[in-house]
C-alpha cells in the first residue's frame, strides 16, 4: 500500500486504478477537469483505511461513488446506475476550495 501524489490515500494497485477510474467518471460525466476530480476524491477519502483490492466499496461501480462526490444526497440519496434520469432537480456540491491541500494536480 502507498500514497501516490495523485491520491491522499494509501491504496494498492488495484484499488489505485479504481480511484482513477472515479476520477475518470467525474471528469467524462460531468465535464469537470482531473484536477477537480481528484481534489473531491481526496476531500471525500483522505485518510480513510482502504483496503486491498477489491475493497468492499467495489461492491458498486465507479459511477456510483462519481454521483455521489458531484451531488449532494436529497432525502439521504444519491442519484447513480439506473436511478439516473433527469438530474435538473439535484444540487451539486462545490469543489474544494482552491488552495486547499487536497488539490494536487494542477489545472
């Protein structure tokens, strides 16, 4: 297990490309750049014990976790899977704020 420079998680190698490919569905679904993504991929884990690959968050695709960093939860929900549709009614969070050290990429 290591901390990439990426990443303020120590994750194996699998559960590395699982977190890239969070960052890629945040990025391909909601247009935001990789700098974004990541920053709210360490807002939301920083410091949280992950396992090995397949951690028990592996239970759920990719997306599933993406919805749930880009919007906020509306009756404890988040839209994702097949519950998307239209998402006009669903707020989104704001990203970390510039500055904050959970921005380690460059926009």
């Amino acid at each position: 297990m290591t901390r990439t420079e990426e990443f303020l998680i120590e994750l194996d190698e699998g559960m590395l490309q699982y977190f890239r490919d969070i960052a890629d569905e945040l990025v391909g679904r909601f247009g935001m750049s990789r700098a974004d993504a990541v920053a709210r991929i360490n807002a939301a884990y920083e410091g949280a014990d992950i396992e090995p690959y397949p951690d028990l968050m592996c239970h759920e695709e990719p997306d599933h976790w993406a919805y749930g960093l880009y919007f906020l939860p509306k009756s404890g929900r988040s839209p994702h899977g097949a519950s998307v549709g239209d998402l006009t009614g669903w707020e989104t969070r704001p990203a970390p704020p510039k500055g904050s050290h959970v921005w380690t990429l460059s926009e």
